[in-house]
C-alpha cells in the first residue's frame, strides 16, 4: 500500500528505509490511522527522523496524495461550470470515505471523466464539479484527489501539506540560535575535572557491599566538557549583509556553556597585526595577534567566521590592508598560516553558499582551512571536522 509515496519520500530527499516503512504498514494493519489526517502525522512520526526534513516530507505528501498539476486539455467549458455563479453549499457526508491508494489510478480516472462528462455535476461522487466526495472538482470532501478550481474548504492532511508550515526547518536554509546550540552541542569532549563533589554510585554500592551493608560514600570529579573554543568574526564591508546570522552564531556560542573556555575577536577581511574584543575595532580593545597565538593553546577549536571575500593584494601584501585601522606590517596570509600551524582543529564558516564561492581569496584561504557553508549542515559538517581532528 502507498509504494509510489514511499518512492516520492526517497525521491525528495527523506532517508526513509525499509524498516520504517515496514513499522508504517504494521501501524496501519493495526488500525492506528482511520484517516487521512491520523496518517499524514503517523506517517511523519514513523518515517521522518528530524525536523530538518518535515517540509521534504510536506513536499512528498502534496505530490503524491493530492499535488498533480492538471491537464492542460481541461475543457474551458468545465472550469465555467466550476467557476458559474450562485455555488450551492458544497454537500457533506457523514460516512467514511476512502481515498484512492494509487496516484496512476487518480490520473486514470480523471482523463476519463474528461474524456466522458457533458454536463455540470454538484454534489457527487463521481464527476468533475463542486460540493459532494467526488475526487475532482472543489469545494467538496475527499481525502486523496485532485481540486480543479476553487479553494480548499477541508482541514484535512493534504491541505495541512500544502501550508509547508515548517519551510524554515530544511537543513540547507539558514539557522536560528537553537538550532545552532543544538549543533554545537555535539562539539563536547567530557572529561572528569574539578573537585571531588559528585556521588559515584557505582563505587558506593560496591565498597557498601564489601562494608557489610555499611555505607560508605564514594566521589568522583564530574563531568564536564573539556573544550575551548576561539571565535574570530569578520565585520564591516560585504559581511554587512550577514550581520543577522552572524550575530546568531555569536549568541548561540556565547549563551552555550559547554565550553570550558570561549573567547572570541572581530577582524576585517583578514587577520592582521591586531585583533579586536569589539565590532567597532577600536584602539582601546585591539589585541596584539601574536600574543593570542602565544597565549592560547594549541588544542583550542578555532572556528573563522567570514565571507572571505578581498582583493589579493589584502592577502598578499604588507600594509596591503584595507582598513587603516589595521597596521598589516606582516602580510595577512602568514598570519593566517600561523594560525592553521598552532592550531590544531581549525575550520572556516562562510555565510555565503558555496556556489558563490568565486573569489580568488576564497580560494587562497581555502588551501589553509577546511571552508563550509554557515547553514545547518554546513555547521553539522563543520562540527564533525573539528571533532575528526583531534
């Protein structure tokens, strides 16, 4: 039952597998859907495994059980039926109706009906018009059909589908702070530190038991996560028009307290002589560069967040900078291989898509840092590389 449905899921994306699909029909057998709203939300239930993929599934479910362009030969005078003054109030039934399981079966037998109909219909079952529980026409009922015409009066799945409510959830749009935390989550490495103020159950209940039934309390350090991670943001120019995401980002990291340390610093471009605690990179908040590389240890995550976009001499030369803030007596792509030599886990975050990804500076710094686009799986990936390189 609903293969084609099951093909359309695979088809858009949604790593629906045979052991899921599987529990859906024993879900069914078992009478857990008696319609086609309790299957749209059993469907998604079994079959979809993250919110990141409930706007694919939206999509599938529209296409299969109710999104089918219509034929281009639908007669002008059936959608003057359709569209005639004076639509009586479209005909409800109290009983079950059963929506047809086959969308091949669908078309079939709409081509039919325009092949055969000759006049205006209301309130059927079978033909092309308005009202009634017929799967053509509108302003009806009919959980899987095809509306010619017209607005959509039920509130049932397909309709629910055809809102796409959750668009903004899909993994290659841009983020929102908790979806950032959440990916951020996964860059955790527990380690047992602090003192000894957490109760080992474990080692009580067994030096309890070798006590006789006398209790004696064991402690243990607890866990917490050991990592640090290093934030440098580009600001000013053409980052200008990602300040929002970036700013998210921010304070997703900042909020987070995962991090055992979580220090961060704004530049322009590129990295120069100074970075700075502020987006305004005033003087009183500059921070000598090569202070930072000998102060900071090696094992820290240095996460680059920047467009990456400059002209190659900003790269290349000395005093090449744009800013006149930015002294650049040493050439911005050494200090920029500074930090991919002391640092041993470092990635770049680009708010721009990768198909964008045209400039010759992108490329240059590319060479030095693993580069992913600043959506939900470009984090996610960009996670994972921070994690593979320890």
């Amino acid at each position: 039952m609903f293969v084609g449905f099951f093909y359309i899921l695979k088809y858009r994306k949604v790593p629906v597998s045979i052991t899921e699909w599987m529990t859906l029909m024993q879900a069914l057998a078992q009478g857990h859907a008696h319609n086609m709203d309790d299957f749209y939300y059993l469907a998604r239930a079994i079959l979809v495994k993250s919110e990141n993929y409930f706007d694919q599934y939206d999509v599938a479910f529209q296409e299969y059980f109710r999104g089918v362009e219509f034929p281009p030969e639908i007669s002008e005078q059936i959608m003057d039926w359709l569209e005639s003054p004076g639509m009586q109030e479209a005909m409800r039934q109290a009983q079950q109706v059963e929506g047809l399981d086959s969308l091949e079966e669908l078309l079939r037998q709409f081509e039919e009906r325009l092949r055969t109909q000759t006049e205006q219909h209301d309130g059927g079952s079978k033909w092309i018009g308005r009202g009634g529980t017929s799967p053509f026409g509108h302003s009806g009922y009919n959980p899987a059909g095809i509306r010619v015409g017209g607005e959509s009066m039920g509130g049932h799945a397909v309709r629910i589908a055809m809102q796409r409510r959750f668009r903004d959830y899909r993994s290659d749009l841009t983020l929102d702070v908790r979806q950032i935390k959440m990916a951020l989550r996964k860059l955790r490495k527990l380690s047992r530190i602090g003192s000894q103020d957490e109760l080992d159950l474990e080692e009580t209940i067994d030096a309890t038991c070798k006590n006789a039934g006398d209790i004696e309390l064991i402690w243990r350090r607890a866990r917490k996560n050991s990592i640090k991670l290093l934030l440098l943001m580009d600001v000013g120019g053409t980052m200008e028009s990602y300040a929002r995401l970036c700013s998210l980002l921010f304070s997703a990291a900042h909020s987070t307290s995962h991090f055992k340390d979580f220090q961060y610093y704004y530049f322009h471009n590129c990295i120069y002589d100074r970075v700075y605690k502020n987006a305004a990179r005033s003087e009183e908040e500059a921070v000598d560069t090569n202070h930072l590389l000998h102060t900071l240890e090696p094992d820290y995550k240095v996460v680059f967040l920047g467009d990456a976009q400059m002209s190659l001499w900003e790269l290349h030369e000395e005093y090449g900078a744009i800013e006149y803030v930015d002294r650049n007596e040493t050439q911005g792509i050494v200090w920029l291989k500074r930090f991919a030599d002391h640092f041993h886990h470092t990635i770049w975050l680009n708010p721009v898509l990768e198909q964008h990804w045209d400039y010759n500076s992108q490329d240059v710094i590319r060479r030095l840092f693993p580069m992913f686009e600043l959506t939900l799986d470009g984090l996610e990936q960009a996670v994972k590389k921070l994690i593979v390189n320890r």
